[in-house]
C-alpha cells in the first residue's frame, strides 16, 4: 500500500489482497491517511484481485471515519470482479465508486 498527498486529495494504493491476513495493517494505514489528511481519500483498487467480508469492513469502517472527519472515501480503478462483490453486497449503494471514464481522465 503507498500513500500519496496532494492539497485536493491523498491516493493510497491498495495490493492485491484486502483480506483477514491484510486487513490490520491495511485498516492501520487507511485511518492514519484519514486522520492526517483533507479533501477525498481515493482508494486505488487497480491492483485488488482478491476481497473478503474482513476487508468489506475495512471498507466500510474507513467510509465511517472519513464521513465522521468531513471527508470522502472514493474508491477508484474497482475491477469487474470486486464490483460485483460491492453489488451483491449493495456496498455499491454505500461507498463512491468512480467513474471508470473518471478514472482515466
């Protein structure tokens, strides 16, 4: 996971695996960005090729915090395969998801 500043918004990179073998660290590093940051946070999840209910929750408790810090968590670059998981989920409904022609952009 790499974090990255800029005045508008921090990116933070998320790796392959969001998971209960990740999820501390992950869940660790995501609230410290939170807490130390402005503007969006944007979850980088181009390289996530593998997602569990532990790693849904560290989703939805960083939505919480940055909510809670007058914040944005924005979640950027979601592959066809973990999209599906937030849509069966209805997480979808819940978290921003960006555009994939945002994305590009």
């Amino acid at each position: 996971m790499r974090v990255r500043g800029n005045p508008k918004a921090q990116v933070v990179q998320i790796g392959a695996r969001l998971d209960a073998g990740t999820s501390a660290g992950i869940r660790s590093r995501l609230h410290d960005a939170v807490d130390s940051g402005e503007g969006d946070l944007i979850l980088d999840l181009s390289e996530l090729e593998m997602i569990d209910a532990t790693g849904l929750g560290v989703l939805v408790g960083t939505h919480r915090r940055a909510s809670g810090g007058q914040r944005r968590l924005v979640l950027r670059g979601v592959p066809p395969r973990i999209m599906r998981v937030l849509a069966v989920t209805r997480l979808n409904r819940v978290l921003h998801v960006e555009a994939q022609e945002a994305a590009v952009a």
